[in-house]
C-alpha cells in the first residue's frame, strides 16, 4: 500500500510561497537589496590540472582526481561590476551576510545608538569591554566543546561511532530499532552538532538501513529532528543557549539543574510518540 500526502491549495500562500528560510523570500524582495548591482559573464579556460582541483576542492579534499590526458575545458560565470546599494560597508549584499557582516553591522549600530543616546566615549568603551568580559566564559566553554568535535572529525572516530552503531541497529525489531536510533542521535548530536551536517552524514546511512529493515524512513527524518533539537536545549557548543545565558547572567551549571528533569521527560515522551510511529507508518514498498 502507497500513501501520498498533499497539502491543500487553501492551506498554502496565495502568492506561491511555500515551505521556510529563504524559500519564503520573493524575488522582488531579493531584486530591492540588491538593487544596483551589475555583473558580467566572464569566460575563462581552465587546464587538466585546474579541472582535477576544482573537482577535489568541490569534494572538500575527500578525493584526488587525476586527468592522464591533455584536456581543456570553459569556466563561465559572472562577475560583479558595481555593487549592490546594501554592501557599501562590507562588500557584501543583504540576504549574503554571515556572522562576519552581521558582527560588523552590530558594531556600527552600537556605535550609531551610543551617539544618538549621548552616551560618552568611556561610558561607552566601558560597556563594552565589561559586556565582552561577560561572554568570555561561553567562549571559552564553545571552544573547548568544539575542540573536541574538530578532533573526533579529523580522526574519523564521529563516522567510526556511526557506522559501528547503524550495524549494531541492523536487525532489531521496530519497537527496539526507534528508541536506539533516537539515543544514538543525542550521542551524535555531540559529536556533530552541526544539524545540517548531522543530516548530511547520517541520514544516508540510517536512513538507509530503515529502509532496508522495511521501516518508515520518514519516521528516521523525525528521530534525527528530535534528538538533534532535544540536545540543542543544553548542549555546551550552542552559540543560542551559552549566548543567552550569558546575557541572563546565569550559571551553566544552574540551567541544567534547573532543565534536567524536563529534558529527561522531554527525551522519554518523544521516544515513546516516535516508537509508536515507528509501528504505525508503513514502510518501504
């Protein structure tokens, strides 16, 4: 049996957008900010040892291309001639920033705030030293947790856990394979804390084995949603949690204590709602 789902024409935006990020966003959204901007083709000829490099650049170095004859090949893109009205001070249109714009753009409107309050430079200069002073401690904590997912990663032991771990699963019933799969992904969650990059390298291979044991690959989609999020709550490499309670001037120590109990029942609610999803959904044909 093969069920389809559709969501509804009533149910979606009448002006086509459907879904979240920047799928959301309307091209003529896009087109305001990055009004002015103008670009050119640009057509270049690249070697047989250039190809080899962008292959492997492109597979972030996983792989080492060889091309034993003498080939060519046309690289054609576009480049920027003027500027788009939004990148006048970091180069880089709205709708492209990343922590580096956004840092700077939040240091000029500090800058641009102080002025208008009549805040004076040493009030100022103050605030802000002892507003860095306050966050030093998450860095340090950010840092030291991402230090050892680095170290995991460069020595393979993340994919080393993974794999060993999705053979173990192979076999098991629904009722067994669901809560284990969903306690795996919180131990990988600390290991890659990444969501994205948890996606990218797990569900290929879990996903896969539900799909060979006949379980329903969407309920995998929603075991790795759950754990990744319930870890999320309170773990050490979570720019949002350490940012917050820096801000709320609270203890790391005093949030666990604090979440420790919802976290536990949090955890146990959600592998009994996706073991019974597990049961229910049908799997592959």
């Amino acid at each position: 049996m093969t069920i389809t789902l559709s969501i509804p024409e009533s149910l979606k935006p009448e002006d086509g957008r459907f879904g979240s990020g920047p799928s959301k966003i309307r091209p003529e959204q896009i087109a305001a900010l990055d009004a002015g901007a103008t670009t050119q083709e640009v057509t270049t000829t690249m070697t047989g040892d250039e190809i080899a490099t962008f292959i492997d650049d492109a597979n972030d170095g996983a792989t080492t291309t060889t091309i034993a004859e003498p080939v060519e090949a046309v690289s054609v893109s576009e480049e920027e001639v003027t500027p788009a009205w939004s990148s006048f001070l970091t180069g880089i249109p709205l709708g492209q920033w990343y922590f580096d714009e956004a840092s700077t753009w939040f240091l000029l409107m500090a800058l641009i705030i102080g002025v208008i309050g009549g805040v004076s430079e040493s009030r100022f200069v103050k605030a802000f030293i002892n507003g860095a002073a306050d966050m030093m401690s998450v860095v340090l904590i950010i840092a030291l947790a991402r230090s050892i997912t680095v170290l995991m990663a460069s020595t393979g032991l993340d994919m080393w856990i993974l794999n060993n771990a999705a053979n173990a699963l192979a076999g098991m019933s629904a009722i067994i394979f669901a809560p284990l799969s969903f306690l795996l992904y919180i131990v990988l969650s600390f290991l890659i804390p990444s969501s994205s990059g948890m996606a990218t390298v797990s569900i290929p291979i879990l996903g896969g084995l539900a799909h060979q044991l006949n379980f329903s690959v969407e309920t995998m989609v929603m075991i790795y949603s759950a754990g990744n999020g319930l870890v999320n709550l309170f773990t050490p490499t979570s720019g949002a949690i350490m940012g917050g309670l820096a801000l709320a001037k609270i203890e790391y120590s005093t949030w666990l204590k604090f979440g420790a109990k919802l976290f536990v029942v949090l955890g146990i609610v959600c592998m009994v709602i996706l073991t019974a999803a597990m049961l229910i959904l049908p799997g592959a044909a």
